[in-house]
C-alpha cells in the first residue's frame, strides 16, 4: 500500500489511518479482553481451590466422624458390653441342654 | 531565506533530539528485553522455586493403619485421626501466661507444661493423640508457637478382649507386639507427600498428591470369633479367680480347618493403654511360652503303641500297686493300680501304665509318633514369638528319660502345639497348620490375599484315631479322671494333666503345678477342639478337677452360640395342626 501511495505520489489518506487505527483497537481490546479472561480464570481457579480444599476437608471430617461412630458401635456391640447388660438387666442365661428343643 | 533556514534547523534539531529519544527508548527496550530475557528464560526455574516456595509447602502424612476385623467382620482394631500437640518454645515469649492457658486443655500439670515451654530447644512435644475436639479448644485460643501435629491413633474398642493376640502399636504407627507385630507390613499405611498451597491468610487454595497410590494399610480378616474368645476369657477368669491362680490361658481350634477361634489369657492386658501394664502380661504365651504338659502326653504314647501295633485297647498291664522302679528312679501313681486294661491306663491316668507302654513300644517309635504329632517343632502359626518347645532327640534319653516322656515330664511343649495335636485326633488323624488370620483385604473390602487351610501331614492312621477318640472318650466318663469338662448332652474326648513345674533349679516344685485340660465335642463330628492351662492353682491342682470345668464352660457356651444342639437321644413330639374348616 505504501508503494502504491508512493507510486501514485500522494499522502497516505485519512481512510487508511482508520483503518489502521480501527485494526490497532480491535488487537487492543483482544488484549485487554484476554488480560480480563486470563485474570478471571485466575481468580475462579482459586476460588474453586478454596471449595475444594473445603469440600475434601468436610470430606475428611465426615470419614473421621464415621470412624469414629464405627468405633463407637463396635464398642457397644462388644459381647463385654452385651454381657453386661444382659445378665444383670435382663436375666439371660445360656439355656441348659433339657431346655433346647430341636425341632425335626 | 532566514525563516526557511531557521525552520530547517529546527526540525533538524527536532529530528536530532527524536533521534535520541528514539535512541535512549530503544536502549531502554534493549535493556528490559536483555532482563526480561534473563529472569524468563536463564533464571526461570530458580525464580519460580523462590516463589512457589513462599507460598507452596510440602506435607508429608502417615496414612491410615488397617482395621483388623474377627471372623464376623466385627471390628477388633481401628485408627482414628488425632492431633498432636507441640511446641516452638523459642517462639513462646511469655511461658507462665501461656502454660496457664494451656492447664484446662490439656493433660499435663503446669510445673511440667512450664518446663516444657521453657526449654532452649526448637520443638518439644506436649501431648500426643488428643481428641480432635481438644485440639479445635486449642487452635481457639491462637497461642503463637504451638504446632498442631495431624497423625492416626489405634483403637481397641472392646478394650482387653484377645488383647494378647491383637498386641499393639506405637506412637509412630508401627506395630510393636502381636498381630500388630506380626503383620505390620500389611496393616501399616503407606507415606504420602501432598503439596499445598497457601494464600497470604494462610488459607490452602490447592492441595495435590504427589503419588497416586493409596495411602492407607489393607485389614486382616481373623479367623477369631470375639463371642468365642469373650466365652473363653470369661472362664479363664472365673477359674483363675476361684483357684487363686496366677494366670491361665485357653485356646479353641476348629480341627478340621485349623482356624483359631479363642486364644484366652489371664490376667489380661488393655491395648489401649499398653504402658499401664507389665511386659509380662502382653505377651501371647499360649504360643510363645511351653510348659510340661504332664499326664495329657499319654494320649500320644498311647497313639504310639497302637501305631506300633504291640498293644490293643484291651491289652493288660501291671500298673504294680502304685509304685515301679526304672532306670534307677521310682515312678508312683496318685492311684494304686494291679493289672489294668490298656484303655484304663490312659482313662485312670497311670504313669506307671505310661511307662511301662512306652518301655515296650521303644524310644524310636515314641519319638516318631510323637514327631509326628509336631512335638519339637513350630506349628507354623503367624503369631510372633512363636516356640518349639522341647523333645531331645531319643538317641540321647536315658531310661527314666524315657519313662518320664510318657506321661509328660522332661519334655515341654506349647499349648498351640498340644491343641493342634489333639485337633489331629479329631480331625481323623489329619494335622492341619493352625492360622489365626483368614484374609487380607484393601481399603475398599477387595481380598488381596487369603490363608487357606492347610493339611501338614497325617499323624496317625484312622483306626488309631477311631481308638483313640474311644479312649479319651472313657477319660470323661464318671469313672475317668476328666468327668467335670462334659457339658450335658455332648460327648467330649478329652485328657487331663497335672504337671509339677521345674523351678529355676531345675528341680520339680513340690506345690507348684500346672492343671490342663485338652479335648473336643462332639465325638462323633469334633466342631470345637479346646485346651485349658491353669498355671498354679493354689485351692486345687488336678488337671480334672481345675482345668475340666473350664472347659466345659467354654464348649457349653460356645456351642449355644454356634447352634450346634445338645444329643437329646429320640425324643418324640405330637404335633397336631388344628383343621379350620368352616363350622368345625
């Protein structure tokens, strides 16, 4: 373009600069956009590391409250603890032999 | 002329100082491009470490250790994560204020928290394993320079029950006795590294593993049944207690699998708090610790003399009023006997009978048999510590040598051993490997590895076995020395043994003795085989009269709880169903 304008010899005109200057504006705003995106990317990455990091640590806490709530059962189902309370509160005994039925 | 000549001079000024503008600004452009350059490209990777690491931290974690789970999938053992407590008392300014603060949280007395923050050192441990709960109070309270140091704690939840067999482990996570001991390589959770990242609140927004593999150990599936082994605890105690004893143990096998239901010890220990407790409660003695076994070794001479074909149940032997030289040393019954059947001498419990057996059937074959029986040598249970007791080879015994093997002295043996023995009785001559684990699984339940029955070899042939098991059939009948283990409505096979123990002389104690009983029901189809050890009962020491109840209280209860019913002979019930026809 340069050479024709030199070829024809004019000044470059006013349309071309426009032109130019409207490229120029795109190729910025694509700029600024992808410097916004890149930012907002960053940022959300973040902010879904703090909700991940949130959600394992709940995670966590939730396996521990289940340990500790297996702990807890087996504790309580522990023939220790079911002898206790069945000899002294309810009376069970294991049965005598002429007090077992076999059914045929 | 002159404003043209001026106008030209000044663009050419204006040009000239464009030109070092233009030049200073690309000089400028050089400059940055040449640093930018550098710390891109040159000094990339040292920069991007220096920053990472103000933000980036590695963290390195034990993982969880396995569960251990009994036959029914009843949890024996499991880890909890806890929190650590400690301290950078170089970073602590003010440690009276702090210890003071500390007091109500924390299980430990001011003078020793005072020292503790006191000390010139760069980190000190303040307590170990506190509840999460405590450690929440702690971090509430945002004392500068304490560290909250994560980690997993073991817990036994049904406290000393099989606390033997189990063992435990320590602080660090690694299995320290027993089955912790034993199989630590399994239960024991792999370390692993995670990186994360802090903000400048010290908030973690990304947290990543620097291997994938899991972290956490695989779990033991035993073939201990904890009702069984409660069973079997429970009479050991009661025993022990109404015979003032010093300690008793117990152990039930299924003899057709060799899957250890119960191995009882008392006085027990509580893993849970190990260190309250003396060494010599932790260990598991029924497999590490032998013993004389006394008159329960005529069962294998007897086993012996039928294998060699030399004595029928009713050969006759002259039990000599109760009183038989040999070998230079006199041999007594606690019961005078003539001539008495073979059957009797094992049923009555004769020494000299015994004897007088193994004279005839010779060292080499006792020995053989009793070898074979697996007398001398490790059963090859996976249980740490585990003992081969005693049996010198016959080439070196001497007449009363000899004599005394026959009815259970100068040789000693475990009551793994001596349970697996008469499990092969049982289980038709056939000695299996006795194993206390049954599977090994992953974290999510998946088998990884499983502990099959194992045959070892045949100790004796079936028509020995078919006699034998008639025998000690006798031993509890009302007339034999092993009345008091049968349990009404099942037939049990059993022995008893009351043997002197050798004092640190190695002479026999005169009032020290061990009571065994060892047996198994029902006779026809053996589902439970069991041996009862009281060590030194103090009111009673006959095998009989100590040790047999306690079996019978265990065999009793055990088979209540299995279902397997009492022989109740032919018994006939009428049933009638009630017609419901319309107008009847």
């Amino acid at each position: 373009m340069a050479a024709r304008n030199k070829k024809n010899g004019k000044a470059p005109s006013a349309g071309i600069t426009s032109r130019t200057v409207g490229i120029f504006l795109v190729l910025l705003f694509i700029f600024i956009f992808e410097f916004f995106l890149r930012t907002w990317c960053g940022v959300q990455c973040i902010r879904v590391g703090y909700e991940i990091t949130e959600a394992t640590e709940r995670q966590e806490d939730l396996l521990d409250r289940r340990k500790n709530l297996e702990i807890e059962l087996a504790r309580l189902r522990s023939p220790n603890t079911l002898n206790r309370i069945a000899e002294p509160r309810f009376g069970l005994v294991t049965p005598k032999p002429d007090q077992i039925v076999v059914l045929p | 002329m002159n404003w043209t000549e001026t106008g030209k001079t000044r663009i050419k000024r204006r040009n000239r100082r464009i030109l070092f503008l233009g030049c200073v600004f690309t000089i400028l452009y050089i400059i940055i491009g040449v640093k930018a350059f550098y710390i891109q490209i040159i000094q990339d990777v040292n920069l991007s470490k220096r920053a990472s690491s103000e933000y980036k931290k590695a963290v390195k974690c034990k993982g969880r250790r396995g569960t251990i789970y009994d036959v029914n999938m009843k949890e024996l053992v499991i880890s909890t994560r806890v929190t650590s407590i400690g301290a950078h008392p170089r970073r602590i300014s003010h440690p009276d204020r702090i210890a003071g603060e500390l007091l109500e949280h924390l299980d430990i007395s001011r003078r020793t928290l005072r020292h503790q923050l006191a000390r010139d050192a760069a980190f000190v441990w303040m307590e170990r394993d506190v509840s999460p709960m405590q450690a929440e109070m702690l971090k509430k309270l945002d004392i500068q320079g304490l560290a909250y140091i994560p980690g997993y704690c073991r817990v036994y939840p049904n406290q000393t029950l099989a606390g033997q067999v189990l063992g435990f482990s320590g602080v660090d996570g690694n299995g320290l006795e027993g089955l912790e001991y034993y199989y630590d390589d399994y239960l024991r959770g792999s370390q692993k590294q995670w990186t994360i990242a802090k903000d400048a609140l010290g908030r973690i927004f990304h947290r990543e593993a620097e291997s994938p593999f899991d972290d956490e150990g695989s779990n033991l599936i035993l073939t201990i049944d904890s009702t069984i082994q409660f069973i079997a605890e429970r009479a050991l105690e009661d025993t022990v207690r109404q015979y003032q004893a010093k300690s008793g143990m117990a152990v039930a096998m299924v003899p057709q699998t060799g899957a250890i239901r119960a191995i009882a010890y008392y006085p027990r220990f509580d893993p849970n708090s190990f260190g309250d407790y003396s060494k010599y409660t932790w260990r598991n003695r029924a497999i590490t610790d032998p013993f004389e076994p006394g008159s329960v070794m005529k069962v294998f001479t007897a086993a012996a003399a039928l294998e060699s074909g030399v004595y029928s149940p009713q050969s006759l032997i002259d039990c000599e009023d109760g009183s038989y030289r040999t070998g230079g040393h006199v041999i007594h019954d606690t019961h005078p006997h003539g001539l008495i059947t073979f059957k009797e001498v094992v049923q009555f419990s004769s020494n000299i009978g015994a004897a007088k057996i193994a004279e005839r059937v010779g060292p080499k074959r006792l020995d053989h048999t009793l070898r074979e029986f697996g007398f001398g040598e490790k059963t090859g249970i996976d249980c740490p510590g585990e003992t081969a007791g005693r049996l010198r080879p016959f080439q070196q015994w001497r007449t009363i040598d000899h004599a005394n093997i026959a009815f259970g002295q100068g040789i000693s043996v475990s009551a793994i051993q001596l349970i697996n023995a008469v499990s092969a009785i049982a289980n038709q001559g056939v000695m299996m490997k006795p194993r206390i684990v049954k599977a090994i699984t992953d974290k999510n339940g998946r088998i990884i590895d499983t502990n099959e029955p194992e045959v070892r070899r045949r100790a004796v042939s079936t028509r020995t076995v078919d006699i034998m098991k008639d025998i000690m059939f006798s031993v509890t009948s009302k007339k034999g020395t092993g009345s008091r283990a049968v349990p009404s409505g099942y037939k049990v096979c059993g022995k008893t043994g009351t043997a002197q123990k050798i004092n640190s002389r190695g002479t026999y104690e005169n009032c020290e003795y061990n009571a065994v009983f060892v047996g198994f029901s029902p006779k026809e189809s053996p589902k439970l085989a069991v041996i009862v050890v009281i060590d030194e009962p103090q009111k009673a020491h006959y095998g009989g009269v100590v040790a047999a109840p306690a079996f019978r209280k265990i065999v009793k209860e055990s088979f209540n709880y299995l279902d397997i019913p009492p022989y109740q002979g032919r018994r006939h019930y009428n049933v009638a169903i009630k017609s419901r026809k319309k107008g009847a």
